[in-house]
C-alpha cells in the first residue's frame, strides 16, 4: 500500500511538471538570458568574512558579508569592455 501511494505521489508530480511546461506555466521564471543580478566573485577574507562582487544590469557593487552585518565597500562601478590585451 505505501510503495503504491509513492508511485502515485511521484507521477503526479511529475504530470503536473509537464502540464506546467506544456501550458507556459514555466515561463514565469526568468532565464537566463534575462536575469538581471548575479554573484560574480567572492573573496574569503578569514573564517568569517569575505568579499562578493555582485552585478545588477551592468554596474557592479562590492560588498563585505560578515558576522556583523552587511556593507559596501563600494558601489556604482561601471562594468567595462574587457580588452585582453597581450603582457609586453
């Protein structure tokens, strides 16, 4: 009786996956394409603190996480065209 309730538990889980997919129920999560924020890199500082860079659209913020709160470290900086250029 219960490994036929955990089938059915399982399928119905995974009908409704597919009628979310079928129907566009999916498509209200953004993509990624289209996402707007992300991490993109941490420092580890000690055991308990660190630094993460964080973009939002293309301006960066640079932030301390840590124990006692939360603060920028700076703000507002402008993420550039990288240009690889050679070492002399």
């Amino acid at each position: 009786m219960n490994l036929a309730a955990l089938f059915f538990v399982v399928g119905l889980i995974g009908f409704l996956a597919w009628a979310a997919q079928r129907f566009g129920l999916g498509g209200m999560m953004p993509t990624k394409r289209g996402r707007r924020l992300g991490v993109v890199e941490t420092l580890s500082l000690d055991a308990r603190r660190r630094l993460v860079l964080v973009r939002r659209d293309e301006v960066e913020h640079l932030l301390l996480i840590g124990p006692g709160g939360d603060r920028p470290i700076e703000t507002g900086i402008r993420r550039e065209a990288q240009s690889q250029a050679p070492p002399p």
